[in-house]
C-alpha cells in the first residue's frame, strides 16, 4: 500500500514538473500593460520522437494506413497538417482566453496588435488509445512574446516540456483531438501564470 501511494506521487510530481515554465528570456513583468496579443504557431523542425524527421513520421504512419484503406495515408497527412488551423489554434485561444473572466487579456488573430505570442512547437509526441491501452500525447512549446513591429525586441520567452494533453474519460481515439489537448494545458497553464506573475 505504501509503495502505492509513493509511485502515485512521484507520477503526480513528475507531471507536476514536466509542465513547469522555463523562462528563457525577459521578464513576465514586461508583460503587465498588455491586453491583446496576435497569436501566432510556428511548427519548424519539430522533432517526433522516435523519428529523424517530421516527413519520416508521416511516410511511416501513411503506409500503415495505406495498407488498410486506401486514401487513408492521404487523409492522415492533410489531418496532420490540418489540424493546426483546425484544432490546435482554436484549443489554444479558448483555453487562455477563458482564464481572464473579464476579457482583460486575450489572445486571437490580430495583426495590427502591438505585440505578438508566438507558439513554436519544437516536439509533437502524438500518444495513442486502442482502446485497453492509451497514452497522453505530449508537446514541447517554446512561447515568445515581442513587438509585432520590431520581432527582435523579445520580452519574454519561456519553453514547456512534456505538456500532456488527453480527453475526458479516455475518449480520445483521435490523433488530432488528443494533442489539441496539450495546447489547451498548455495555454491554461501560461495564462495563469500571467495572471499570477504579471498582473499581481
């Protein structure tokens, strides 16, 4: 029973910590005049664990399903990268913007903000459910926040490892839909930490 209990926290610790910000750059204060914010998601080298490349993941995975239906490796690579504007954006923008129940900050599509959040996914781990056995996908994200006008001028920049994403009650057979979820931890996660560094 104890050595039970004592995994448990290790696991719960563990996760604790893998979604903990690293602050890379600048101040969290810099942030605290700022109320709008052009979102932005950059995908560029991002590393699939157990892969070499983005393109080796994806030949992979469209063979398999190629061989059980036919379309199905063209339907999975446009999923793949459908699912950004698709899923992963909008996930983002409704999970961060509903922590500020009085809309005094928002992020969105909003290019003539003076400052800009970029997302940059450097490590997309897709995770699986089969059903008996599932596991959470997971995203690295380095988030930079700099004047729209002047990219160069960074106020701050932090990276999250390991933030994991699954759906309510293990419902989560879909790709897309389980790593949406890490981009909805993921934009909790940064908003509540605004809220608690940057406007206290």
């Amino acid at each position: 029973m104890k050595k039970t209990i004592l995994l448990a926290l290790i696991m719960v610790s563990s996760i604790t910590f893998a979604q903990k910000l690293k602050v890379e750059d600048g101040d969290i204060k810099n942030l605290k005049e700022i109320t709008v914010y052009n979102l932005e998601f950059d995908y560029t080298n991002v590393q699939i664990p157990k892969f070499d490349s983005e393109e080796d993941f994806l030949a992979d995975k469209m063979k398999k399903r190629e061989d059980k239906e036919a379309g199905g490796g063209e339907k999975f690579k446009e999923s793949w990268y459908g699912d950004r504007e698709e899923r992963y954006r909008p996930k983002f923008t409704e999970s961060f913007n509903k922590r500020f129940d009085d809309g005094e900050v928002s992020v969105g599509v909003n290019p003539d903000a003076e400052y800009t959040m970029m997302v940059h996914s450097t490590r997309i781990y897709a995770g699986y459910n089969v059903g008996v056995v599932r596991r959470n996908a997971e995203i690295d994200a380095v988030i930079t926040i700099f004047e729209t006008a002047n990219p160069d001028n960074v106020l701050f920049k932090g990276e999250y490892t390991r933030a994991q994403g699954e759906g309510a009650m293990g419902y989560d057979f879909n790709t897309g839909f389980r790593i949406s979820e890490c981009y909805a931890k993921t934009a909790k996660t940064f908003a509540k930490y605004i809220k608690k560094k940057a406007l206290k």
